[in-house]
C-alpha cells in the first residue's frame, strides 16, 4: 500500500519578502525625505506650513514601520550569520580531528612495515628488498654512522668540496671599463676594440623628430669628409669621435660628456642647436 505525499507549492500571487538591501534602501530614503520635510517648516505661510507637519508625521509614522522591518531584518540575518559561523567552526574541528587520525594511522603503517622488514631481514640478512607475492619491499631508514677522528679516513674516502666567492677587485676593474650609450648598448674598453672610433650622428625619428646615433666603428671605416676629434675623459682612455658633414649642421657646437657612473651614467648630450630635448636625453628638435 503505497501513500501519495501531497506536496504543497505556494500561490503564483504570493508576494516576495524584501531583501535586507531593499528595507535598508527604502529606510535610508525616507529618512532622507524626512530631513527635506523639516526643511518646509520654516515657512511664515501657516497653510503651506500645516500641510508640512501632516507630511512629516506620515513620514515619521512610516519610518518607524521600515525601521522597525529592518531590525527584525537584521536580526534575522544575524541568527544566518550565527549558524554559518558555528558550521564554519564544526568543519574546521571536523577537519582536524581527521587529520589527526590519518596521522595515527598513517604512523601505525609505517610501524608495522618496519616490524616486517625487520622480520624479513633476520631471514635474509643480505636482501635490501624484500619481494613477496603481491608486495615489494624495501627499508627506508639508513644506518647512521659517527666519526670520532675526521683526518684518520682515507683519501679514497673522501669528498672534496670548493666554494667560489666574488673576486671585488676584479669587479671593480671590469666596473671601470664599462662603457654605457644612450640607446642602452654596453662596449668593453678591452684589447678587442683597439683601433676603433666612435662614430656620432643624426638620423630622423625619435620622440622629438631627431635622435643621436652612436657606434663604435673600424678605423678604415672613416670617410674623407668626416670631422674628427679626440674625445679624452678624466678617468679613463682617450678614443676618436667622428661625424658626417650633414648631421654636424645639427650638433655643431654640441658638447659630448661621458660620466662612467653606474646610475646615470654614459655619454649626455648638451646641444644648442637643439630647440626641445626629449626627457630620454637622446632625441630632439630643431
């Protein structure tokens, strides 16, 4: 005999409950309209004035209704908040215990397989492994071993281990023959670059319309109407700088330094023909 559960649905037309959000909307709003309201009682017209305090104890009688709604709201929500936290609690106990007990079993297992290894071992003391009909097995504790004189082990017994640490003078040295350019490359004044000069031009583009070109070039790479200069820093050794006919009319007069600091450090260009300067310091405008 089978009993038929009837299952209860409620009307089409029945009206959703407002949420926390919208009593306190609708709360804030007519405490906003109660703060206009108050403003309409400083008339000296005793009609318009009437009206205002028949607004206003409507409006105060409302809210009294949405405030009173909103705290049994809240309330409400607090008892959700409440229920939630003592199942977040309740989980976390839960989480705990259970890790707890995989951690006594986990450590009755690994006793047990060292009972069996051990047991295995005293009947075959040479085996390291011991295979079973559906397991293998195999000791994962290693005998430990004290030394009482370090120097009485034999050479063939022993590990020889190095360690590196930064050579500063060395640093200091490779420091100091850094060469950076404006455009970021990087040259080393070393014996490979004997011979070269430093070739300074003008080529359009740029954030400003103009930028500087510098390469390091071969000596026979210098053309017959290029200018030549020797360029001789404070702290470092002096090389040739030269420059096309064309792009001289643009930099003619320029002033080139060079600062082999490692902050800020490269060539700075200082040109008067220049009438804006990129703030990258290697493109302008004339």
């Amino acid at each position: 005999m089978s009993v038929a559960i009837p299952v209860t649905t409620p009307p089409a037309d029945t009206p959703q409950l407002p949420t926390l959000w919208e009593l306190g909307t609708d709360l804030q709003a007519e405490t906003h309209w109660i703060a206009c309201l108050s403003e309409r009682l400083d008339t000296e017209d005793e009609e318009e004035r009437a009206l205002a305090i028949a607004d206003l104890e409507e409006s105060l009688a409302l809210e009294d209704n949405k405030r009173e709604a909103f705290i049994r709201k809240a309330d409400a929500t607090c008892w959700v908040i409440e229920r939630l936290r003592a199942e977040a609690s309740y989980h976390s106990s839960q989480s705990k215990r259970f890790s707890a007990l995989a951690k006594r079993e986990d450590n009755r297992a690994d006793a047990l397989e060292s009972t069996l290894i051990h047991l295995l071992s005293r009947l075959d003391p040479a085996a390291t492994a011991h295979h079973l009909i559906d397991h293998h097995l195999a000791s994962r504790t290693t005998e430990a071993i004290e030394i009482d004189d370090p120097e009485a082990i034999p050479v063939d017994l022993l590990t020889t281990q190095t360690t590196t640490t930064p050579n500063k003078t060395s640093i200091k040295a490779r420091i100091r023959d850094v060469r950076v350019a404006p455009d970021g490359a990087v040259w080393l004044t070393t014996d490979e670059d004997a011979g070269k000069v430093l070739r300074v031009g003008v080529r359009s583009g740029g954030c400003s319309g103009m930028s500087y070109t510098m390469d390091f070039v071969d000596s026979p790479d210098i053309r017959s109407d290029d200018e030549q200069y020797t360029y001789e820093p404070t702290e470092a050794p002096s090389f040739q700088v030269i420059c096309d006919p064309k792009s001289l009319l643009y930099i003619y007069g320029m002033q080139l330094d060079f600062s082999s600091a490692l902050i800020g450090g490269g060539f700075n260009f200082t040109n008067p023909n220049a009438t804006q300067t990129c703030g990258c310091g290697s493109s302008f405008a004339v």
